[in-house]
C-alpha cells in the first residue's frame, strides 16, 4: 500500500555539503510516528537555502516502498 511519511529536517549548510559532494549519499532521520527513514539526498536539492534544508516534509511512495516525490509542507516548530 502506498504511503507517506512525515518527519522534520535540520540540516546546515555546512553539513549539506558533505551530501552534495557525495561523501554521503543517503539521508536518513526518525519520522514523526517513530519510523526510521532514509532517501536519497539528490531529492532535498530543491529545497536547500543558504542557511541548508531546514522543515517539515512529507515523503511519498509506493506500494513497494519506493520513493515517489518529497515536499516540504512547514517550518520547524518554533521558527
């Protein structure tokens, strides 16, 4: 069954670096629900700042766990 997950990212510019660089390829964090979560770092490019890739995001796949599309769909509480 296809699903989505939510979950919140704090990422420095700095640190995202280390991704675009290719040092690391994956992003992996701890959804809202407890899920441990890892993607691609290729998807966040279109939401990285100066400042890095700071939100709340929702991923989306597919009926076999494949990555289907990530949006950003808040701030970080507090911000």
């Amino acid at each position: 069954m296809a699903g989505r997950i939510r979950f919140f990212l704090e990422i420095s510019a700095e640190e995202y670096l280390h991704y675009y660089r290719g040092a690391a390829q994956n992003v992996a964090t701890t959804a809202v629900d407890g899920r441990r979560v890892r993607f691609p770092a290729s998807v966040l490019r279109p939401f990285v700042t100066s400042q890095g890739v700071h939100g709340e995001f929702l991923l989306h796949y597919d009926d076999h766990n494949r990555f289907i599309r990530l949006e950003r769909i808040g701030d970080l509480p507090g911000r």
